[in-house]
C-alpha cells in the first residue's frame, strides 16, 4: 500500500513536471523568436516591430505616414460600425454574441477547450451569424474585413496575449502545428514562412522589403495598395501561399487558425494596432 | 522639324495602326461576340448529329455572362475551348457514320490516346495523395483540367505533356510535405548555447 501511495505521488510530481516543461517550450519559443528579430533590428523599438517593414523602411515610413493621415481603411470602419449596429433579421445584433462590445480582439485568437480548437475572431463573427439565422460572410475579403476593421480599432492599444492553456494538450498540438506550419518549406519555389519573414527580413524581394514577422498579425485586417481594399489575415495567408506556388488551405480552415494561433502568440506583449495600410 | 520629332511622331503612328492590328492590344467586345457566334454554331451543328453538347453549352453561357464585366480575352478562350471540342466530337461522329473501317480508325483507343487517359489519372492521383499532407502544389490542379480539356479536342500529346508535368508536381509535393514534416525553429534562430 506504502508502495503504491509512493508510486502514485511520483507519478503526478512528473506529470506536474512534464506538463510545466512543455508549457515552458512556448515561451521558450517566442524568447527566441523576439530575441532573434530584436537582434536582426537593433535598433527598432519593440512596439515599432507591430509596423511591419514601416518600421526599418524609412522612405516607405514617410509614404505611409502620410497616408495615415488620411488612412484608406476609415470607410471600412465605418461601415463596420453600421453593421455592429445594425439588427440581425431575428432582432439580435452582434453585441448579443459579444456583450462586452466590439473592444475584444485581444482575446483572439484562443483555444476552445470545449470544442477542442482554435477559434478565431472571423469565425466567432460567422457562428453569431449563424446562430441569428444569417449567413456567413466569406473570410478573405468583403463585408467581414469592414467588421474586422471596426472591431480592431476599438481594440487599438489592447495588448496581445495569446494563452495556451496547460490542462489540454490539443491545445499544445494546435500550437506545434501552426509552428510547423510556419516553418515547413512548401510550393514550386520551396519557401516557408520563415524564409522571407525570418532569414530575408529587412531585404529587398523585387522591390519589397520584406516585413519581420514580429508583430505580423497586430495589424489586420489591412488596406492594401495591391488589392485597393481591405482584406483579412486569411487573405494574406492565401496569397503568401500562391506566391511560393503553393495550394492555398481554405480560409479558416484547421490549418490557417492553428498558423495564427502560433504567429499570434509569437507577437505576445505587442499592442494591437489595427485596422493597418500596407503596400 | 527635328530629326527626334519627327521619329517620334513617325513611331507614334506607326503604334496607332498597328498596336491594335496585333495581340497586344486587348480583346474588344466585337471579337469576344464572333468567337461566341462560332462556338454556337459549331454547338448547333454537333447538337443536330444528336451528340451531348450540354458541357459546351454550358461553357458558351458562361463566355456569354463575362461580356457584362468586358473580360472578353477570357470569354473569348471559352468560347473558343468549346468550339474545339464541338467540333471534335463531331469529327469523330463523322469519322463512325461514314463507314465501319473509317469508322473504327476514328473511335480508336490510339496508344497516344490511352497513354494520356493513363497519365492524367495517375496525375490526379499524385495530386491527391500530396493534398493528404497538405503539400499540393498551386497548378498542379489547373494542369490537370487543362490536360482533362485537350483530351476533348484531341490534342493528345498536349495532354499527355501536361499531364506528365502534374504527375511530377504532386510526386515532389507530397515528398516536400513528408520531408518538411518536423519543421520548427532553424539553427539561425534558436539561441546560442
């Protein structure tokens, strides 16, 4: 019995110890991750990194300066604000499925230990959608990047805390999976994630200085010049993924949230800085 | 005048009549309706032989709906597409109504032929497989339908051609997936010990 006892509490102090190393592997993670881009950029400040190549471009910082003067993403905001307050069919509007208002982009993207995934604030916006009888907006482009748009700039300053929670693994897994993810060569050209955004940051590709990816997610969704409207991180990631010829995932698929899930979360303790214009 | 104006004034002209005489300039509306009116009546015609034209009418439809938006260099390669492939299967109706020899010569399974229907499924097959470890390639797909669409028209060696690459495609992107599948942070980026 003395044995068993002994046995059993051996068992749980290595699982406490177990669980609290691979908690530890995260934060490890984003040490070295902010470590290497502050090493990279020494000489921009940490809040600067959420600017993108703004901040290490110096002739694009004065273009984008003054644009922001008069940013192209106001109309979206607008427009994003009419539809926060504009009544579902059924009566209901948007703050019945987010009662603390349209200010909560820091607590996104996060870990849904009930339905065992990652839920991101463009899928919470469509599942209110479709528990008030509408239908869902598409994910890249459009209505849901004007949403998108008013929500982050009331969560502008708001700072950035993903959590991964220590009592379910799957929420671990997510994590490792959307670092692989980011990480993994892929497409014609064989490029990852890290290739431009980690080993080329600060260089030029064509002639686009290539963003850091420390504080790549503050900003969405984005104006972009290319695109001449808004477009959401799902977008992004949809074309980073065509440019290196590779198949793009479905927007919101398993996939892109368990890859926001783990870029976001590397921009920890960045403020949100959202809606964003970019080239 | 000076030497420079008047070249530039000569070059001027010069692009003014012939820019638009040749496939630099856009397609206008006029030719989009033209190759919409030749697909229709190639589809006219086959549909009267009694073959099933109903994908190609389909495809005339949708040529016809991207006039509205003036993607006519699009609407135009549709149009076209289906026209080839009326047209084709015609020949090949014609080829079995005009005797039984001449007739088997049209229908057969030529050994270009078989080896392009061969080749294309073994393409979306490798396709598949590196759609499994999310490690498909952005054309492989678009190779594939555009070897599906010149099998229709006969150009087998075209197919087989596109066909051939697709295959490759998604043999290196299901390798690439599996080779890439412990990817985490690279020496450059850990912190030095």
């Amino acid at each position: 019995m003395r044995n068993i006892i002994t046995m059993l509490a051996a068992a749980g102090v290595a699982c406490t110890l177990a669980t609290h190393a691979l908690a530890a592997a995260p934060e490890e993670d984003k040490e070295a991750f902010q470590t290497y881009f502050k090493a990279r950029f020494p000489n921009v400040p940490e809040q600067e990194f959420a600017n993108g190549a703004y901040a290490i471009d110096p002739i694009g910082r004065e273009n984008w300066e003054a644009i922001e003067e008069f940013p192209p993403y106001e109309t979206a905001i607008d427009n994003g604000h009419e539809m926060w307050d504009t009544p579902f069919a059924n009566g209901k509007t948007y703050k019945d499925c987010f009662p603390d208002g349209p200010a909560i982009e820091n607590r996104y993207p996060h870990w849904d230990k009930e339905r065992g995934m990652v839920v991101t604030l463009a899928l919470a916006i469509n599942e209110c959608r479709e528990a008030n009888g509408e239908k869902p907006l598409k994910y890249r482009k459009g209505p849901i990047a004007d949403l998108l748009a008013y929500m982050a700039y009331e969560s502008r300053g708001q700072v950035i805390d993903v959590v991964i929670p220590e009592d379910d693994p799957r929420a671990m897994e997510a994590y490792e999976k959307g670092k692989q993810i980011w990480f993994a060569r892929r497409g014609q050209f064989n490029f990852s994630c890290a290739s431009c955004h980690a080993a080329n940051s600060g260089t030029t590709l064509r002639t686009e200085i290539l963003s850091p990816a420390l504080g790549h997610t503050s900003h969405f969704p984005v104006y972009r010049s290319k695109w001449g409207e808004m477009g959401t991180l799902d977008r992004r990631f949809a074309g980073c993924f065509k440019q290196v010829r590779a198949k793009p995932y479905a927007p919101q698929s398993e996939e892109y949230r368990d890859l926001a899930y783990f870029l976001t979360y590397m921009s920890n303790g960045l403020e949100l800085n959202g809606p964003g214009a970019r080239k | 005048m000076t030497i420079r104006r008047f070249a530039a004034g000569a070059l001027t002209a010069v692009m003014l009549v012939a820019l638009p005489m040749t496939a630099t300039w856009a397609a206008h509306r006029t030719e989009a309706e033209a190759a919409i009116a030749t697909a229709k009546a190639a589809n006219e015609k086959a549909a009267a032989a009694g073959i099933d034209t109903t994908e190609t009418a389909g495809m005339i439809e949708q040529a016809e709906s991207l006039l509205p938006t003036k993607h006519y260099t699009k609407a135009i390669e549709i149009a076209n597409q289906a026209q080839k492939e009326d047209e084709f299967a015609l020949s090949q109706a014609s080829g079995a109504a005009e005797g039984e020899v001449a007739g088997e010569i049209a229908n057969e399974d030529t050994p270009e032929k078989v080896k392009a229907e061969e080749t294309i499924a073994a393409a979306e097959s490798a396709r598949k497989k590196a759609a499994s470890v999310g490690g498909e390639w952005r054309d492989t797909g678009t190779m594939i339908k555009s070897a599906e669409a010149a099998m229709k028209t006969g150009e087998y060696a075209k197919a087989l051609e596109l066909a051939t690459k697709a295959k490759h495609q998604g043999e290196l992107g299901y390798a690439q997936a599996m080779a890439e599948a412990d990817a985490d942070f690279p020496s450059y980026m850990k912190p030095k010990q």
